[in-house]
C-alpha cells in the first residue's frame, strides 16, 4: 500500500510516497530521490487518522 503526501519533502518540497519493504516503512521523494526510514508509530498513527475509513454512505453507495 502506498500514501502520498504532496509537498512534504524537506530537502525539495516535492511529492513523497510511503511504502513498505522487508526492512520496513520508508518514505521517497519522486522529485530528487530524498529516503527516509520511519518508525512503525509514525504509520499507525497516519491509518488511525480521521477520514481514513471508508468512504460509503448509509445506503452502501460510494460518496464519491
């Protein structure tokens, strides 16, 4: 699974994405290739944000 943050780079303000190997969570930039590993708490607490859940109504349609 991968999450992208625009803006967040802080080396070049370029885009970022998280992603996840055998070695764990690292986080790249597209622009200028910035890597930095992040801790495991850092993403459980980015997937127990509000908002992140579902996006369905009551009726179970999309709310797109």
């Amino acid at each position: 699974m991968k999450m992208w943050r625009f803006k967040n780079c802080p080396r070049c303000s370029g885009d970022t994405f998280i992603d996840s190997d055998i070695d764990g969570w690292h986080e790249h930039c597209l622009m200028c290739g910035y890597t930095r590993d992040l801790p495991a708490e850092a993403i459980a607490k980015s997937k127990a944000a509000p908002g992140g859940g579902n996006r369905t109504g009551s009726a179970g349609t999309s709310a797109l």
